[in-house]
C-alpha cells in the first residue's frame, strides 16, 4: 500500500460534486481477458458531451474526477483514504483532482512489487466557436486502458488460483491537470502522505488509441524515462513477446513523440515508463473523436501493461 498514516479527510472530494451523471455502461466484470466492448464503455463515458471536454478546474472536468471515482469504486479497487478516492491538489487559479485507487494481495510494507499505473483523465474543453474536444485518444484511450487493467488485476487477486500478476500491487491514478502543466502529477509526487519509496514502477498511457505510424501501425511505442532504463528495457522487450505485441521505441519518432507528459514529470522520481501511440493530426483537435480510435491498439497497450507487471512479478 502506497498510503501512509494520514488523516481522512471528513468528507469525500468526489461526493461534493456528485451528479446524475452516469452512463450506464455495459461492463463485463468476468471476461478474463482484455474485453474491447469494455473499452468502448470507459471511453464513451470519458468523451460524453456533458464532460464539454474535461477542462482542468472546470465542472466538466470535477464531473469526470467523480464519474472515475465511480468505476474505481465498481471495480473493488481501495480507495486512498476512508474519505474516497479523490485527492485534491491546487491548480493556477482553482481546485481539481486525481483519482487513487489500490490494489494490495496482502499486508502493507511487503516486498511485492507496487506498480503504479497513471493516465490522464483531463483534457483541451472547449473551443472558443462552442465545440467540445472530445480528447478520446488525449486521453480517454489511457483511463480506459488503465481502468480495464484494474478490473483484471481484481480478477487475478479475486482468483483462487495464482495468476500471472497476483504477486503485483497495484495503485492507480487518473490524473488531473495533465495539460496545464502536469499538475496533478507533481503534486501526487509531492504529496507527503504517499510513500513513493513503496513505488517500484509508474507506467503512464498516454494516447494510446492510434496506429503508431505508416510502418508499425500495430505497435505500441515505449520510452524508457529513468536512469534504470536497461533492466526495464528488457523487461518491457519479454513482456512484448509474451503478449504478442510489437514495441517500438519512440525515440525513433522525433517530431511525432508525445511532447512533455506526466511520465516526464514522474522520471525524475521512478523508474518511469511511457505508452504511446504519439502524435497525429487529430491531436488537440476536435477531430479527436472516439470513432477514430483503434480499439485493436488500446487493448494492446493494456495486455502489454498486464505482461510487464507479470514478468516483474516473477523477477521479484
Ligand atoms: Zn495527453
């Protein structure tokens, strides 16, 4: 557990800006593997008009903390504190939040390894004409990917039997103020009441709902942003062919990288991994719309962050 001895708060952040809000999504609790239908759910969810874009410190955006809240909760994950799973950080001129969930197999302070799994759930609101961003790939694609790999890491611990990653714990964070300055990220690093020392790894997702490019539109691109980078390098390079999944290091994208992230951000603190299909001409655009996703690849991304906590389970 990531949580140390801090105080609940009284009352949950989320529950004060509860709404009706809450699209009925037709979540499969039990498939075993990376289910597209569900990804379509959380994506749907995430890119709904009545979130006008997820703008950081707007209603839109508090309404999205609390709708991620919901299916944390949905989920079975723990939340950070007796008082939800919403933790508040300031931003330039108002309030907003990332969303923690936890996932432990056992007591606090074992060796398990504890992978954090981050992806953005903010995003650009709306256009000045009255538009609305959908942000589907920046970044519905990363908390959808993120929130089926929590329902299957509850899978596996739930499981009677040992499973690939029941050795893993897990703490999951959708962060908010990605796109002001990745704001939820710093101020998760600098919150005193998380142990970072208990962090062994964050993997962020970061667009990952594209074909990576005109020569590997199947693959997923990495970058490797700690100075541990060779053993996790090659942990990420076997739990690629146990997947079955194609890597591309996205060094070799230039222009096409995906410019500062919250993984640029955590590198400076953790082995820190970035999952990304890159840029495209959609990006920051209204254009960027859940029907131009390719659900192929976000579910790639997912079964390449279930493999990798795999085999670092089985290394430790
Ligand atoms: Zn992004």
């Amino acid at each position: 557990m990531v949580l140390c001895g801090c105080q609940p708060a009284a009352v949950d952040p989320c529950s004060q800006f509860d709404s009706p809000f809450s699209p009925a999504l037709a979540i499969d609790i039990e498939n075993s593997g990376v289910s597209q239908r569900n990804l379509r759910g959380w994506v749907q969810g995430l890119t709904s008009p009545i979130l006008k874009g997820r703008h950081a410190g707007e209603p839109g955006a508090r309404l999205a903390a609390a709708w991620i809240a919901k299916q944390m909760a949905g989920l079975g994950l723990d939340s950070l504190t007796e008082a939800g799973f919403c933790r508040g950080f300031t931003l330039y001129d108002g309030k907003d939040y990332n969303v923690i969930g936890q996932l432990s197999n056992g007591s606090s302070g074992s060796d398990r390894p504890n992978i954090l799994v981050g992806a953005h759930y903010d995003g650009q609101g709306r256009h000045p004409a009255g538009k609305i961003y959908p942000g589907a790939d920046d970044n519905a694609s990363g908390v959808a990917a993120l929130l089926e790999v929590a329902r299957l890491a509850k899978r596996q611990h739930s499981s009677t039997e040992k499973t690939a990653t029941s050795g893993v714990d897990w703490t999951f964070v959708a962060f908010g103020g990605e796109e002001v300055g990745q704001l939820g990220a710093r101020s998760f690093l600098a919150d005193a009441s998380i142990d970072l020392a208990q962090l062994d790894l964050a993997i962020h997702l970061d667009m990952v709902g594209r074909p990576l490019g005109p020569d590997a539109q199947n693959a997923i691109g990495y970058l490797t942003l700690s100075k541990n980078t060779p053993p996790l390098a090659q942990a990420l390079k076997q739990a690629a062919n146990a997947a079955g999944v194609e890597i591309v290091s996205l060094e070799d994208f230039g222009a096409l990288k995906p410019m500062i992230t919250d993984a640029e951000v955590f590198s400076h603190r953790l082995p820190t991994l970035l999952l990304s299909t890159a840029l495209h001409e959609d990006h920051h655009r209204v254009s960027d719309t859940p029907d131009r996703l390719d659900y192929d690849q976000i579910q790639r991304a997912s079964q390449l962050v279930l493999a990798l906590a795999g085999i670092i389970a089985d290394r430790s």
